[in-house]
C-alpha cells in the first residue's frame, strides 16, 4: 500500500476541466464520481460553459491519493483532462485574527452552497516586476491592502460564495479563485468591482476563466451527453 499523502491543515483541491472521448460512458463517469463521495471526498459537478472544456470536477480532500483515484477513475471513463488546477485551502496571513467558524470555512469549505448554480474559476499570481513587486511590499502595507480587498467583497455577501486556495509551490499560479453565485451575473458584477482595488489593478495577473452550471453529477452527465 502507498503511504498517504495529506495536508498538514485544510484540504487539498484539484480542479479536472474535462471533454469527452468517442468512448465516454456516462454510467461509469457518474460511477466514478460517487465512488469517491462514497470515499469523502466532496465532489462539485459542472457543466462548463463554451469551448474551453465540457465538464470540471472540482474535488476536495484531506488526501492526495483519493484525488488521484478520482482522475484516473474519469479518464478510464472516458473523458480526457484537457486543463486542471491544483491547491490547497489556506488560512491567509492577513486573516490570521478570524474567529474559529470563519477559519474552518476556509480550511474546511462544505461545497457546493445551496442555491448557488452559477459557477466560475480562474487562477491568479501577484505581479513581480520592478515598480509593480507584490512581494517588495511591506507587510503592513500588503495587509491594508488585501483589507481594501476584502472590504469590495463583502459587498456582495448573500449573492457569492468564494473560495481562494493556495497553489505556490503545487501550479503554475499562485492562487485559485472558485465563485459561487445565484446568477451569472453576480459572477461578473463580483470580479468587475473587486478589479479596481489596487491589490488588482496593480498588482495581480489572472489566467483563463471558465464558467459553468452546478448540478449533482447525474444530472449534469445527462444534461450535456
């Protein structure tokens, strides 16, 4: 047997964007996806909107390996991997005074939120050139910063659900941004108002968004086959 491999705190997340093969079994796609909510781990089900992919598994567990069991479960399915995103959930460093419930939300997130289909990921990295070098920043300044950050999304409390998991080290971006809205447009309204704060205009750079439909896996397989 192969040793676990865990996070210390939290949970790690990998995000699977996915398109089907001539050879996608729908049965098997669901079996493979209740296998492993069956094994804990939570499994959120998307119907990707657009050409980037058809589906995205977004999972989340204390183990890396019941992760890895899912991906291989999906492509012996049939589905090829066509992107993905791997993380971790973090408690940040500028939110370090949060009460215990809001901690264990972000470290242990119950996903997905109920009454929130709309969906959306993108990755993101803090900018290192010389006049724009997050990381030269001094810490208190990084802090009022990321305050201003969070006081724009909190505006729209009730119409999102966010979860930011840490990637340094683990992908090619530093972070994961994955939102949960009522609607579609709260997805945009949200990333459209929180791009003026400086600790965005300045300095962040995002990569490639997807947008989908959250369903239970059953659904979505039927929806888009």
């Amino acid at each position: 047997m192969l040793d676990p491999v865990t996070t210390a705190e939290g949970l790690t997340v990998v995000h699977l964007f996915c398109k089907r093969t001539a050879s996608a079994e729908d049965g098997e796609i669901v079996s493979a996806v209740e296998a492993a909510q069956a094994a804990g781990v939570q499994v959120v089900t998307v119907a990707v909107l657009g050409h980037k992919a058809e589906l995205c598994f977004m999972a989340l567990h204390r183990e890396g390996w019941q992760l890895r069991d899912l991906q291989t479960a999906l492509t012996n399915a049939g589905l090829e991997v066509v992107d993905s995103f791997v993380s971790i959930t973090e408690l940040s460093e500028y939110a370090l005074g949060l009460g215990e419930d809001m901690k264990n939300m972000r470290l242990y997130p119950e996903l997905p939120p109920a009454g929130k289909s709309a969906w959306c990921f993108y990755p993101m990295t803090k900018r290192r050139e010389d006049n724009q070098n997050w990381y030269r920043l001094p810490f208190d300044e990084r802090k009022e910063l990321m305050y201003e950050h969070g006081t724009s999304g909190r505006k729209f409390a009730g119409r999102i659900v966010q979860l930011i998991t840490a990637s340094t080290g683990l992908d090619d971006w530093e972070w994961g941004v994955t939102l949960f809205g009522t609607n579609l447009d709260d997805l945009k309204d949200t990333v459209y108002t929180m791009r003026y704060d400086t600790a965005s205009a300045i300095y962040a750079e995002f990569g490639p968004f997807y947008t989908g439909l959250v369903g239970s896996v059953v659904e979505i397989v039927e929806r888009t086959s």
